[in-house]
C-alpha cells in the first residue's frame, strides 16, 4: 500500500521532556485524520515533524514516499499547511498575499484566478484588496485556506484550523475538507474540536502524553461515544 | 534561482512598507551628502588658505625692500623674511579627511631654529578637533554599519515573530534562499547608497579618475560586506529581534568605540612617545643659554659640524649673525634625538595599529580610506621630513652671505628656495588594508554560514 503520510516509530525529545514516543502512523490518499489531545499532547510535533521544521531524534517520516529529512523542499511541494493561526505580510493585500505564497509555491496565477481562490475560501469581496493588517484573524485564516488550496497539494497539514473561524466558516471549511478530501487529498488534522473531527475525519487519533493511544474509525463511533471516549483517555 | 528574485522583489516591497527604514536611508543619504559638503569645503578652506601663502610672502618681501633699500645684512633678512612649507592636498583628501585637521598643512618658516617652527600651529577649536571630521569616510565607516544593522538585524526573527515563516518555509523553499534573497536586497540598498555617496563624491572633489577609485569602491563594499556577515552571525543565532537589535549594537560599540579606544592606550602604552612642548622647552633653553656661552664655544661646536665656514672671521663684536643662527641651529641639534624619537615613536604606533587592526575592521577601513586620500601620519611625517629639508635649503642658501659677509640685495630675494609638498597615496596600506577586510569578511560569513548549517533555522 502507498500511503501518502507515514510515520515509522517517530520519536521527538527535547532535553525536559518527551514530545512524542514511537509514532507509528499511516495515512492513504482521501482519507481525513483527525489527531485529538490536549496542549502538549504531541499532535503539533507530529505536524511539524511532517513539515520537517523540527528534526526527529530517532524514526522517520515520509511524504508521498519521500523522507521527510532527506527531502526537505521535495516534500513541500505536496504539503499544504494551515496553522493555528495564519500570520501573513500586513502591508500586502490578501490577494498579495495569495500570489506571493503561491508563486513560491510555483504557481503563476491570473488575478482572475486568485480572486476565484479567495471567493471560494470565503473572503469577502471587499477585502481582497485590502492590506491584510485590517484583517480579523478569521479572514486571515481564510486567505491561508484560499494559499492551501491554490496549492493543489496531496496533503493538507492543519493545526486548529478553524480556531478563529466562526460557526458558518466553520461549516464551509468543513465542506472544503470533504471536497478535498474526495478528489484525493489526504489531510491530518488537530484539532480539539471533536463534533468536527466526527464531521468531517474519516479516522480519529486520540494522543495523550507524545503517544497515539487509540486510532478509530468515525463512522464506527456518533459524537458522543468520540466524546466520552476521548474523556476516558483524558481522565485516565 | 526564481525562488531567491521573487523573495528579492517582495523584500523591496516590505522596505517600501517600513517607512521609518525609507527615512532612515534618506537621512543617511543627507548625512552622507552632508560629509561630501564638509570635506570639499575644509579642502577648499585649506587650499585657499594655501594659495594666499605667496602673496604674504610677496607682501614679506616688498616690506623688506622698504626696510632695507639697499644690500643689507643677510642676517636681518633671515630674520625678518618669512616662508612657508606648504602640504598641497590630494583631491582625495575632501572625501578622507584624516589627520588635516590636527596637523598643520603649512609651516611657517624663518631662519630661527627649526624644531619649535615645525610645531607651532594655528589656533584651532578643541572641541572641533575633539568632535572629529564629519566627511564620507566617517559616515562610511561609522554611520553605516549602524544602517546595516537597522535594516538587518530583525532579517528572519520579524517573521518568525510575527508568525510568518511557518508559512514561508512550508512552502518548497530552502531557509538559505530566504536568508540569501533578504541578505541580497539590504545589501543592494546599502552598497546602493554607499556607492552612490563615493561617485557623488568623487565627482563633487573632482578626484583623477585612476586606480584609487576602485580601491576606495573596493573598500567600501567589503566593509559594508563585514557588517553583514556579521547581521549573518547574529541571524544563525536565531534569537529574538531585541537580542539581535542589542547585540549587533554591542558589536558596533566594540569594534568602533571600544577597540579603537583600548588599542590606542595600548599603542601608547607600547610606543610611549616623548611630548611635543618638552623638545619645544629644551630646545628654547638651548637657544636661550646661547646668549651666555662663550661665541667661541658655540662656534667651535657650529664649525665642527660646518668645517667649510671654519675659516670665516673670529667674532669679537658683542653682536653677529652668523653666531646668533650658529647657536639657534645648536638648539636643533640639541633636541635633535627627541625630534627623531617623537617622529619614530608616532611611526612606530602606527606600524603597530596597522598590524592590529585586523581586530578592528572600522580602524582599518579608516586608516585605509586615510592612506588612499593621503591624509594619514605617514604622509605628514614625510612632509615634516620635506619642511626639514627645506630649512636646511634656506641654511644653505643664507650661511655664505652669513660667513662670507656677502651683502644681500633686492635680486637675491628671487633666488631663495621655495617649498611645496603634495600628498602621495600610500597605495600600499590601502591595498593592504583591502586584503585585510576581504579576510574579515571571509571570517565572518564562513562562521555565519557554519551556525546556519549547525542549527537548522526554526521558524517558530
């Protein structure tokens, strides 16, 4: 099997503390993995780690079938990723923004084609042209949305996605993922968000203390079994 | 290559943005113009001054020929003619003014003894001196690492605080080419604004276009160069904007302010040179004690040194020139030593500075920028050398009217020795102090690219 995400017994430590402790995960082609946790849990280690901002201290991972360390640019050109909190140059436009990403990205958009991207990701019409330091975070969040999608990348890397996002972008950006998700794009998700995750995942991953304690599928579970489910781990 | 022109024409776009930094450029380009204005007005100051020189000696002479109508004592007219040894400036000089302003560009002259002559200066304001030039060399050598390290010293650590780079560096560009690409664009803006300076300049001083303006081009671009590799050292740190903005200030304050300050106490530690007033005070003894020696025993110590006037006339008046210019030039020989220990001794604490500046690349910019303007100590020792010879000239030229009683006429004032003295690169020490800083700047970017290598660049 291809996957387009893996990671084998991938390990993070720092000199206090243990980030994450033999991650062992595999993500196919259209599927939505949804990593729950607390802060600290490990989920954003394990994003960075795909990324390649932080190196492992013993494990791998890969990307469409690369190493993640030995292919540090190669992967990024099937990454797509979404921060907690999307921070662009606020003396640029979000359509600025837009075309500057995406060109380091190695597309050349039309300005037609740009204003498509952030139409569809939900930016207001009016603010397109606006400097992005007039920006609430939630259109900062869409414009990041609008540079994932423009990517047309296999894989979307999203931590806390819609933080910031109210209830109706939400829901639109929950309907982006399924869309994305069935033309093939895998995505990793963390998120705290569990009805979400129900959603819009197609498996949820609960981490507690760097460690993957329990993978399940969520059409095997409704809302509130993940919920109490999640708890007990919690708790525990 | 189209990742790093892409970054390259955003940062331009980001500079636009930062208005203080535009303002800052503007500033430092008025600055600059400003030091341009200084220096060709002090060199146009001195070379003004240096052309109205041979008409008060002309003036000297015409007031002689109405004293004296007639021949006269050749004595007299050594005493009461004036001359000066002038130090003609390079063009270069407006651009690096050097040590112009501390010492003296001409040398009033008259057959006295000559020590006490060559010291005495014009007036000048201490606190002017104290201050300093403001001409290019200074806003080059001390102004612009200061914009350098406004325009760099937040080179990655603003994004990353601000959030930025974890979007940056997700997308398939390498954190070298964003550092290469933000590097490349201050560097553009700043040797953009230093060269502009050096041609504005040149063109404003109206140097001869020859070898020196690549030289003066090259050194200022590697220093430039060296500030950068520095902004680079600081970057691969990645700390916090604060800490970069702080520490690049110490390293400024270091090697501009401390280093400079501490080499100097210890050159003069090392060199320790005699003080310039206590040869003028022995010299001025000696003369002064002339007067009560007996003629015969100054005169015996002359003609030991001139054995050709030994056969002049033995002095039995109570007054006669050639003794009373015998016992003044015994007051040179007298302090002969301490004149040569103090010039060897400045000679001396330049060699040294010149061999440990490497530790300081703002001195050996400076002292490079000097030399290629002919404006260092090197070249006014030579011309004190030269003001020395023409005394001796001037000697020569009165002692047989002096010893043969030869009368001086109004025809003789045209055959009097004149003096003049134009600076010389010393091309040598600029060349020299260019493979100096082409070191520095290898030092400092194999380092910072060393750290970048060691510590992967985080963008969180």
């Amino acid at each position: 099997m291809n996957y387009i995400l893996e990671a084998r017994d991938l390990r993070k430590e720092y000199p206090n503390k243990l980030a994450l402790q033999g991650l062992n995960l595999q993500i196919e082609p259209g599927e939505v993995f949804c990593l729950l946790g607390q802060n600290g849990a490990g989920k954003s280690t394990t994003i960075n780690l795909f990324l390649g901002f932080i190196a492992p201290t013993s494990g791998a991972a890969f990307v469409n079938g690369m190493e993640v360390a030995a292919n540090p640019l190669k992967i990024k050109e099937h990454l797509a990723y979404i921060p907690e909190n999307v921070m662009l140059y606020p003396h640029l436009t979000g359509l600025e923004n837009l075309a500057l990403f995406s060109s380091l990205a190695g597309f050349k958009y039309k300005e037609a084609e740009l204003l498509d991207y952030l139409h569809h990701a939900g930016l207001p019409a009016e603010a397109v042209r606006r400097r992005v330091g007039t920006y609430s975070k939630g259109m900062r969040q869409k414009v990041g949305i609008a540079i994932a999608v423009a990517k047309h990348a296999k894989v979307l890397l999203l931590d806390e996605p819609t933080s910031g996002l109210d209830p109706k972008a939400s829901n639109e950006f929950s309907q982006l993922l399924t869309q994305l998700s069935a033309e093939g794009t895998a995505v990793l998700m963390a998120t705290h968000d569990i009805f979400r995750a129900k959603e819009v995942g197609t498996r949820v991953g609960i981490m507690r203390e760097g460690e993957l304690v329990d993978v399940r599928p969520t059409a095997a579970l409704n809302a509130q079994e993940l919920e109490q489910l999640y708890l007990t781990y919690m708790h525990n | 290559m189209r990742i790093f022109w892409l970054l390259f024409s955003y940062e331009w776009r980001h500079f636009r943005a930062a208005k203080g930094l535009v303002l800052l450029c503007a500033l430092l380009l008025l600055t600059g113009l400003y030091g341009i204005y200084y220096g060709t007005t002090e060199m146009e100051r001195q070379r003004q001054h240096l052309t109205t020189l041979p008409e008060l000696s002309r003036r000297n002479v015409e007031e002689l020929k109405v004293k004296f109508p007639g021949p006269a004592d050749a004595g007299d007219i050594g005493y009461y003619h004036t001359t000066y040894a002038v130090h003609h400036p390079d063009a270069w000089a407006a651009l690096s003014l050097g040590q112009r302003d501390i010492n003296p560009y001409y040398v009033k002259l008259r057959l006295l003894g000559l020590q006490n002559q060559l010291y005495a200066t014009d007036n000048t304001n201490p606190m002017k001196v104290l201050s300093g030039n403001f001409d290019l060399a200074f806003v080059l050598v001390y102004l612009f690492p200061l914009l350098i390290i406004a325009l760099s010293f937040n080179l990655l650590s603003s994004e990353r605080e601000e959030g930025i780079l974890t979007l940056l560096l997700a997308q398939p560009v390498s954190p070298g080419v964003v550092v290469s690409a933000k590097l490349a664009f201050r560097l553009a803006v700043v040797l953009g604004l230093a060269w502009l300076l050096s041609v504005v300049g040149m063109l404003w001083a109206q140097v001869p276009l020859d070898g020196r303006v690549g030289t003066w081009l090259g050194l200022s671009t590697l220093y430039c160069l060296f500030w950068f590799g520095v902004a680079l050292i600081i970057t691969a740190l990645q700390r916090t904007s604060a800490f970069n903005a702080v520490t690049l200030l110490g390293v400024w304050l270091l090697l501009v302010v401390l280093v400079p300050s501490l080499l100097n106490l210890g050159v003069a530690a090392a060199h320790p040179v005699p003080q310039g007033i206590e040869l003028t005070i022995k010299q001025r003894e000696e003369i002064h004690a002339g007067w009560d020696r007996p003629k015969t025993q100054t005169m015996n110590r002359f003609f030991a040194l001139y054995p050709q006037w030994r056969d002049t006339a033995t002095i039995r008046e109570r007054f006669v020139w050639r003794w009373y210019y015998a016992f003044q030039h015994l007051g040179d020989l007298a302090v002969a030593k301490q004149a040569a220990a103090y010039a060897n001794g400045l000679q001396q604490r330049y060699d040294l500075v010149e061999k440990l500046n490497l530790l300081s690349p703002a001195i050996n910019a400076q002292s490079s920028l000097n030399a290629l303007a002919g404006t260092d100590l090197p070249t006014h020792l030579k011309f004190q050398r030269s003001a020395t010879a023409y005394h001796d000239a001037l000697r020569a030229f009165y002692y047989p009217f002096l010893f043969r009683k030869v009368e001086f006429t109004h025809n003789d004032y045209a055959r009097e020795p004149t003096h003049t003295f134009t600076s010389q690169p010393e091309l040598s020490t600029a060349l020299r102090g260019l493979g100096k800083l082409l070191l520095s700047v290898g030092v400092v970017f194999a380092a910072g690219l060393l750290l970048l290598r060691a510590r992967p660049i985080n963008p969180r």
